[in-house]
C-alpha cells in the first residue's frame, strides 16, 4: 500500500471529519503560507484552545474538591453514652483571658476612699 503525503511522527494519530468548505479552505490556505501539512496546522491551531480547556476542566475539578478537611472542632461530635462531653478548646482558651470589660471598682485608683 502506498503511503501518501509525509509519513507520521512517533505518538500521533490520524484523524478524519468533515469541516465547511471555508474553513478547509482557511486551513488549507494557512498551511501553504507556514509550510505545514494542513493536519499539523490544524493542530497548531487548535491547540492553544485545548490547553485553555484543560485548566479550565481543572479549575472546575479544583473548585468542586474541598480546599481542606474539616478541623476537629467542625466534625459533628462523636455520640458516647455514659460519658461526659468535654467543653470545647476554645471555651477553655476563653476562661484563661482576661476579663477587660468585665465588673470594675466603683472608686477610682488613688483616691483612697
């Protein structure tokens, strides 16, 4: 069987569809102009299109993963009977704060009463 045109690179595929008689024409035209074989112009025309679908497809696979696995205090807490729930780190961190608006005394320091 003979072969026609240029023998394909190593790693590439053939393949055939129909396009608009512009847009062979487009293509064509394109190719003589850069010395490429109308697939390959193809190709390099198509494939800025492709890269910006593939990060868009990861973009949109990103968005629909969790940035990250929920801290201990957002899990739903375990359910034990018999045992007492503990108070959670924060209220415990809380007590050991200094009240700043808290009850002060009437009398202004100094004044001695």
């Amino acid at each position: 069987m003979a072969m026609r045109g240029r023998p394909k690179a190593p790693g590439m595929v053939q393949i055939c569809f129909r396009v608009p008689n512009d847009v062979a024409d487009f293509i064509r035209e394109m190719s003589t102009l850069n010395d490429r074989q109308p697939g390959a112009e193809l190709a390099r025309m198509l494939r800025p299109l492709m890269e910006v679908e593939r990060k868009r497809r990861a973009w949109e696979q990103q968005q629909r993963t969790p940035i990250r696995p929920p801290d201990a205090s957002e899990a739903p807490p375990a359910k034990r009977a018999g045992k007492k729930q503990k108070f959670p780190a924060m209220a415990q961190e809380q007590s050991l704060e200094p009240d700043l608006f808290g009850a002060a005394p009437a009398d202004p320091p100094g004044s001695g009463g």
